[in-house]
C-alpha cells in the first residue's frame, strides 16, 4: 500500500483535512436512546462529509497503522465498503497516527470507507468506557440507521466471510452474492 503520493494526491490530502463533519449520532450515552455527535477530521481521498452518514448503518472501526491485526482486516473492511454501494457505510478511525502518516500508507490508493482521525483519543476512550473495551484495537461498532450501537466488537475479523456474517446478523446486510 506504500506508493508514493502524487501531486493531486497531496492537494486533496490538504483540502480533505481541513474538512470537518459530524459523525452519526451514536447512542452512547447512559440511555442508548440518546445520540453523541462527535466531529473528527475526514482523511479520505473523497468529498464525503460525515453528516452524510446519518440515516445509514455504519460500521466504525477504530485502528492504528503499528497493529498489526487493524491492517490484516482493513481490506476486509475495504471490500464491505465497496460491495455495499452505499448501503452501508464503513468508517475507520485511527487514533495513533498523524494524517500525513495515513496518506503516506495509503499512498495512492483511494479507499471507498471513510477515513478519520480521533488525534486526541477522546471518542476511542468514550466508546472503550461504553462497550467493555480496556483499550485494545481494532476495535468495531456496529451501528443500525437509527444511530443506536448494536454490538461492538474488539479485536479483528478472521476472514472477510466473518465480517458479512456479523453484518447479516445484526445490521440484517447481506453479501452482493447473496441479496
């Protein structure tokens, strides 16, 4: 995944952090009934504003570059992004790792999940205190259209087969194959 970044590369990179959106709402509060909008800066190589998420199941994966496990199953993530068609949105947020340091693992690749950036470690350690989680990565959500968390996993998916069958049981999405 390491190529060398090109000059659009580097422009976009330079406008897309300067984006910021607002996450789904997610239920995390004490009432899972009751959203938290958190806003953290978009790394992708696309437009997408993550307000555009809300109203979509999302599956949001936190990661970092050094983990070995996050970047065995971000393809896994990357192939859900695209097979769903927008149906489903996948996001991954490092918290480790600085924006310039994504762009330089991505190189120029275009991922189809939304990337973003908790620099401060906030929003992981929220959903860490709401879930169970001791602060191991990757770490996933699963979150229905409503903005309410339907189960949250920690560490990764054996196979991209695991995922779709996580997504089949508690979001209802199927593979392409399968719909």
């Amino acid at each position: 995944m390491g190529v060398r970044m090109s000059r659009k590369t580097w422009i976009i990179l330079a406008i897309v952090i300067v984006v910021v959106g607002t996450i789904v709402g997610i239920a995390l509060s004490r009432n899972p009934s009751t959203p938290l909008d958190i806003t953290l800066p978009i790394v992708t190589w696309n437009e997408t504003s993550l307000s555009e998420l809300q109203g979509a199941p999302v599956v949001l994966s936190f990661w970092s570059i050094s983990c070995q496990w996050c970047r065995y199953q971000l393809p896994f993530l990357e192939t859900v992004a695209q097979q769903s068609e927008g149906g489903l949105k996948v996001v991954v947020i490092n918290m480790v790792n600085s924006a310039a340091d994504i762009q330089k693992f991505f190189g120029d690749y275009e991922p189809a999940m939304t990337i973003a950036v908790d620099k401060n470690g906030e929003a992981f350690a929220d959903y860490c205190q709401r879930y169970g989680n001791s602060g191991s990565i990757p770490f996933t959500l699963f979150i229905d259209s409503e903005g309410v968390v339907q189960y949250a996993k920690v560490g990764a998916f054996a196979s991209e087969a695991a995922l779709w069958s996580t997504l089949h049981d508690v979001l209802g999405i199927t593979t392409p194959e399968t719909s």
